[in-house]
C-alpha cells in the first residue's frame, strides 16, 4: 500500500532553513564570544607588557642617573689624582718614581730588594753668623737670603735603608759603587752582610744605608737616563 505525505515541500524546505539558521546564530554566538575571550586575554596582556616596559623604562632613567654620578666621580677623581700628583711634584723635588727607579736598575745581575725604606727628617739650619764677617758679606747674605724668601720650605734631607739579597759580595760591592757614583745618592754604607745557604745554595742577605743629595735638580733628560741606566748597562 502507498505512503501518501500531505506536507508540503515548501513547508519542510522551510523548516529546515529555520534549523540551519539556528545552528548558524548558535556557531556565530560561539565565534564571538571566543573572539571577545581573546581580545580579553590579548588587551590583558597588553597591560602587562605596558607595566613592564614603564617599569623597564623606570629602572633605565636610574641606571642612566647613576652612570652620570659614576662618569662625574670619575672626573672628579681623575682631577683629584692629577693634582695630588701636581702637589707631590712640588712638595718632592725628586719624585719617588724617580729614586726607586734608580735603586732598581742600578742593581748588578742576580741582585735583588726585599725591603725599601725612606725616611725623610727637616734638618735644622743654623743662621747665626759669626761677628766677624764685613759689611759687605752681611749685605750679600741678607740679598741672598731674600732672594730665597719665595721658596719657604723647610730644608730635609731623605735617608734611605736597603735590603736585598746578592750572591756574593762582590755584586754588594758592586751594588754599592754603582749607587755611590749616581747623581742622586751619597753616604751609600754597607751596614750588615750575613750568608745563609737554602738547600745547599748560598747567598749574602746585605743591608745599605744611603742619603740623597740635597739641593738637586733634575732635567727631563737627567730622569730619562735614570730610567734607561738600565737598559745601557745592559
């Protein structure tokens, strides 16, 4: 027996354009609401990487500020530096580079210091003058005098105590002439010599006494051959 449908094909093809509208609105809700979910999530972050970079800007101002006060005490020590430098230069008239460079490249070969002191002492000119002398040696003296009244530092005198080891004593010997023949040290003594042996090496420990000269002056070409004495010894 036949089936008869009495709906009609208008009416079915309607309905299940209504369905498929439906369906659709639904999918199209879940699109949006994933895409506003999104957008949440991606200005949430926004905001985070905002903060982070006015944090990041934050702490490059303060490095910034510090590495201005940093450049600026490095300046300020650099200036500080050159004028200790500058008042040692005229409070020494020998600067000390300039003496240790000539204990050091004075030495013999094997020659070596252990210890180096310099002890500088004002020493007391007397200015009483004897009764005796002319009116005219009073007169130069008091022009002399004058004329050195610029320079009002007290007078001293540097003695220096060295210690050092040597193979022999010919090398302290040596040691000994050397210095006493340079432009800077006088009085150079020899004030202990002892042998000791370290695993069947002997060696003399000696110590010097020395005094610097008073009232030198050194050139720029007299502190260069200083420094290169030992480079023409050798």
């Amino acid at each position: 027996m036949a089936k008869i449908d009495f709906v009609p094909n208008d009416y079915i093809q309607q309905k299940e354009c209504g369905r498929a509208n439906f369906l659709y609105l639904i999918l199209f809700g879940i699109l949006m609401g994933a895409i506003g979910v999104t957008f949440s999530i991606i200005k949430m972050r926004q905001k985070a990487v905002e903060s982070d970079l006015a944090s990041l800007e934050q702490r490059m101002t303060a490095a910034s500020i510090q590495i201005a006060q940093l450049d600026e005490l490095k300046k300020k020590t650099s200036t500080m530096m050159q004028t200790m430098v500058t008042t040692a230069e005229l409070l020494e008239p020998i600067p000390r580079s300039v003496i240790l460079a000539c204990l050091t490249n004075n030495l013999p070969g094997g020659v070596s210091l252990l210890e180096l002191k310099m002890e500088e002492k004002e020493v007391k000119t007397s200015s009483s003058r004897s009764s005796s002398q002319s009116q005219y040696q009073k007169t130069r003296v008091q022009k002399e005098q004058t004329a050195q009244s610029v320079d009002t530092r007290p007078a001293t005198e540097m003695t220096i105590e060295i210690k050092g080891i040597a193979p022999s004593d010919i090398e302290v010997a040596s040691y000994i002439a050397r210095l006493s023949t340079s432009i800077l040290m006088q009085n150079v003594a020899l004030v202990e010599s002892k042998e000791h042996t370290v695993e069947d090496a002997r060696y003399r420990e000696f110590k010097l006494k020395a005094r610097l000269k008073q009232n030198i002056s050194l050139s720029k070409e007299d502190i260069e051959k200083i420094r290169r004495s030992r480079e023409i010894d050798t």
